[in-house]
C-alpha cells in the first residue's frame, strides 16, 4: 500500500479520536516514505494526544531535521514541550517557528500561552508554598535575631528544626501553623500584626492532517540542480512458486480485491453487496480475519447484532493460530461489546471491552468501557428508587435524630436518599439538610458543610439550608465565613429569627477577637484556619496587600489613601475578620 493511503487512513484515525490507531498508519506510511517531514508531524501530533510526549518530541525533531523551514515542525516541538513541563523550551521552539513564518497566528497564540504560564509559575504563588518561599532567604535568621519578639527562639533546637523542614521544603509550613512561634515569625516577616490571644489582651490594654491548518510556509529557496539519474538496476527476479503457492497467491489477491469492493460498498452503506463481497474473501482466504472482522462491522450496521457477535467470536477464536495483528483481535472484541452494548446486555459488554483492552489498550474502547460502566451504574440506582421506601427512611431517620441517635440517623438519611435521589425527588434537598444537622452533632463538620451546600444547590431559597452551613463554620471557628452564609440566607428570608441570631453571634466572636477577648485555644484554632484558607494566603502573599499592610503600621498618610480603595478595604476586611491582623 502507498504511503499516501496509510496517510489517509492515519488522518481518519486521527479525527475519530483513535490515537492509537492514528500511530499505526502514520508508522506504516513512514516505513515506506521515510523523508516525508507530514508524516512524521502527523505521528507527533497523536502521540502528544494520547501523553506520549518523549515520542512527540522525537518526530517533531525529525520534522524540523527534514523540513527546517516549515512552521508546523516548530509548532510540535512547542506542543511536546510544554507536555513534557519544559516550558522554557518550548518558548524558544515557538519563537524559532515565529521566525520562520511571522504571521503564524496558531504559533502566536501557542507562545502567548505558554509565556503566560512561566509567567505564572515565577511570578505566582502556590498557596502554602509561596508563603513557605518567605522562609528560603539568608536574611530571614537575621530578621528572627534582631526582633527581640522573636530572637529568643534561636536557642530552642526545635524551633530551629522547625524552621529548617520550612527551608527545605515552603509547602511543609501548614504543618507549623498552629505553633504560635511561627505565627510570630510570620507575622514578622509579613510585617503584619500576628497574635496571639494573651497578645492581643495587652496590646488592647495599650493571598489529522496538518498542513492545512497552519499559515502558507514562506516561498521555498532555491533547490540545487538535481544529480543525473542514475540507471535503474533490474528488479530482482522473483523466486520460483509451486503450483499450489502460486494458486495460494491468486487466491489471497482475489480475496484483497473482494475486500476492496465489500468497503466500497459499505461506505456506500450497500450492505447486502457488502456481506457477499466479505464472504466471498473468507471462502477464498481463511487465513486473513480482517474479511471476518469487516463482515462483523456490516452486520453490526443492518442491526444484526447476533450475526455480528458470532463473527467476532470467530474471528478472536482463529486470530492466535493464525499468528494476527493483537490490535485487529482487539478491533473484534470491541466490535462484540459493541453489539452487547446495543442488546442491552451491559455486564457481558464490559467484560469483552475489558478483555480488549487486556489486548491492546485502546483509547476508544477505554471511553467505551466507562461509559458502558457508568451506564450499568446509572441503572442500578433507576432500578432501586423506590419513594415509598424513600419516605420511610427519612421518617426513621426523623426518628432516630430525636433520639440523639445521630449515627443512626445518618445512615437512613443516606438511604432514602439512595431510595429517592434529587433528580426523582424534589424534596430531596430536606434529606441533605437533616444529614447535615446529624454531621454537626457528630462534630463531622466539613461533611454537614458538604451537605448544607448540596441543599442550597437544589433549592436556594430554603433558608435552613444557609443556617445548617453558617451553624457547621461557626463551629469551625470560621465566623468570617459562617457571617456571610447567613448573610446570603437572609438575602432569601430577611425575616428569618434562626439567620439572624447566627449573624449576630458570629459578629461578637469576631469582635471578641479583635479585642483580645478569645482564649489562647480559641485563637490559635482561628488563625490555624483562616491560613489555610487559599483566598487569606493569596491575599498575604500579594505583593501590592504586603505593602499596604506595611503602610498601614508605618506610614499613616500612605494608609489614609488606601482606605479610599473599596478593594483593598475589602481584603483588609477580610483579615480582620479572619483574625489575622487587627484594626487600632
């Protein structure tokens, strides 16, 4: 087969999704066009598809070898690139492209992208890493010596350790948040006013086929003058044949030359002429499963899914004695769980789309199989839903929640849940209400936050759901956070005595600690959380908000015109409330 057709077929593959299949073709058309540069951009391009970037990057390399002058090359050096995370190198492949082909727009963008991520990494924070970076400079122990806050601590081995484990690695430092001497440190690395809850008393006391997509390369340079032919050298003869190889021979090409006409008319969608063209091969070739396999597919088309099983079965029984391709037995087991499939018969497809893959792992069979599992799944619970039953567990479960039988209780709320899910039971966001009500009880405090957002998902304006959540994130010693939910509650009931008295309880917690009035315990949990909250750390480690806290201690005019930023007061907010820092 030319070249130009395992193109053809690779390219197929390729918009289909069929990776693997895509490689196959595109590796054969390479076997017989080695210099062919598209052939080797178009592998690279599957094989970055399908994660295989140390492969992509070896074909994009060939490509630029071939063809140094063609932009696409550059593009797949890019794209394999950063699949490999090495993001500076594939800046400069793009650029290298830029440089051939100016106007190369899919390039620009690639390189934009890609220069916005490194951006990203050198500039950005990684939550607790970021903050952790603080610690790496040399000129931290010698902030820690001449702070007479914190200089005592140098003479405590463990706290040096401490600090060490934070060096060597900035996302250990969550890990250290709740020693009030790091708290310290922290605070005066930050600039910012950390303390503890004796602290605050006193001092209250005083953050497919790919040229056509890319832009016309530039013209070509001047080629040198082709080399004189040389003369051809005669074809060497071919051996001798028996009279029954040389009938075996005439018998295997009539059979390709059926098989050509059976996929002629199969994408004609002539199915009958189909079947008789792919018979026909098998009876003048049954050493080639391909007829059997294609005949399969034709019977898959009209419906007969029986027939097409059968041929399947056929063609994986005879393909290892006749020594066939694994990926065309594994095209027969996934054709068969195909049909399994459209039978209905869900269990038994799974189990052939698993052994397939047991064949050759194949990206389409493996979506197949996810999704057939998904399906059997999905089945399952159509087939337990039983509101009856449904309304029986949410009254034991009522039951058992006056009982202070929490665990109890839990238990039937998840059942009836399972009896009668939110897609068939609009009073489903109840269950998840009264579940969280027992988590809170049981002090499984993210769990009734899970749920309490569940509720409000599925029904807004149910006021008890924000009043389950703020209750759980009180109790969290988050109050910043439990003082907006019942803010939004009471955005849907404004007349709701249950959100009201939450709000306010929250608002004293936080005026309590803002004046020194927590216990040392209550504090440091309250810190401990707010810090590792990923919106407190991405605002501690903003360079702009580090400023403007610095400001606010040191430079009182600075601080003034800061106030008048609704944002920055926002995020100042946000702290006090929090319990970072306080407001004078």
């Amino acid at each position: 087969m030319a070249s130009s057709e395992f193109k053809a077929k690779g390219n197929d593959a390729f918009k289909l999704g069929n990776f693997e299949e895509a490689i196959d073709f595109f590796s054969k058309a390479i076997e017989v066009d080695p210099t062919n540069h598209v052939l080797y951009s178009n592998r690279s391009a599957a094989e970055a598809s399908c994660k295989r970037f140390k492969e992509a990057l070896d074909d994009a390399k060939k490509t630029v070898e071939l063809k140094p002058d063609w932009p696409k090359g550059y593009s797949r050096l890019g794209a394999a690139n950063v699949g490999l995370g090495d993001l500076e190198t594939a800046v400069a492949s793009y650029k290298k492209g830029l440089d051939v082909d100016p106007n190369n727009a899919q390039i620009a963008e690639a390189l934009a992208e890609v220069e916005a991520d490194l951006k990203s990494k050198e500039g950005g924070f990684d939550a607790a890493g970021n903050i952790g970076n603080m610690f790496s400079g040399p000129e931290v122990w010698g902030k820690i010596a001449s702070n007479p806050q914190t200089s005592g601590y140098l003479a405590d081995p463990t706290f040096v350790q401490m600090m060490q484990n934070v060096q060597k690695d900035p996302k250990t430092i969550n890990a250290y948040l709740q020693d009030p001497r790091m708290m310290q440190v922290l605070g005066v690395l930050l600039g910012v006013n950390v303390m503890s809850g004796d602290q605050a008393k006193q001092e209250f006391a005083k953050e497919g086929d790919e040229e056509a997509t890319s832009a016309p390369p530039p013209a070509p340079k001047a080629e040198p003058e082709p080399e004189p032919a040389k003369p051809e050298e005669p074809a060497p003869k071919e051996p001798e044949l028996t009279e029954e190889e040389r009938a075996e021979k005439e018998s295997r090409e009539a059979a390709q030359a059926e098989k050509q006409k059976g996929n002629a008319c199969y994408k004609k969608k002539e199915f009958e002429e189909a079947l008789g063209h792919y018979t026909k091969a098998m009876e003048m070739d049954g050493k080639d499963i391909s007829y059997i396999t294609n005949r399969a597919a034709v019977y898959f088309e009209m419906g007969r899914f029986d027939e097409c099983i059968a041929d399947c079965d056929d063609a994986v029984e005879k393909g290892p004695s006749l020594r066939a391709d694994y990926k065309m037995i594994a095209r027969a087991l996934t054709r068969k769980g195909n049909a399994l499939r459209k039978k209905g018969d869900l269990e038994a497809a799974m189990k052939v789309y698993k052994k397939s893959l047991t064949e050759h792992r194949n990206a389409d069979t493996l979506k197949r199989l996810n999704d057939v599992e998904k399906e059997i799944k999905q089945r399952r619970e159509e087939e337990y839903i039983d509101m009856d039953k449904c309304e029986e567990e949410k009254t034991k479960g009522n039951d058992h929640f006056k009982k202070s039988e929490f665990p109890e209780a839990v238990k039937c709320y998840t059942e009836a849940l399972q009896r009668g899910p939110p897609a068939r039971n609009p009073e489903a966001h109840k269950l998840y209400s009264n579940r969280s009500a027992c988590y809170t009880k049981l002090g499984a405090l993210p769990e009734a936050v899970k749920d309490a957002d569940k509720c409000i998902e599925l029904k807004p304006d149910f006021a008890k759901g924000y009043s389950r959540k703020g209750t759980a994130q009180f109790f969290m010693k988050e109050f910043d956070k439990a003082m907006e939910t019942y803010k939004l509650g009471l955005e849907q009931d404004p007349s709701n005595e249950e959100l009201r008295a939450g709000l306010q309880r929250c608002v004293q917690k936080i005026n309590m600690g803002n004046s020194g009035m927590l216990s040392e315990e209550e504090q440091k949990e309250r810190q401990a959380h707010a810090m590792a909250d990923p919106e407190i750390q991405a605002i501690l480690t903003d360079p702009v908000m580090r400023q403007v806290l610095q400001d606010f201690q040191e430079n009182p005019k600075a601080a003034q015109e800061h106030t008048k930023n609704p944002g920055i007061m926002a995020k100042i907010q946000k702290l006090v409330n929090a319990g970072i820092v306080r407001m004078a």
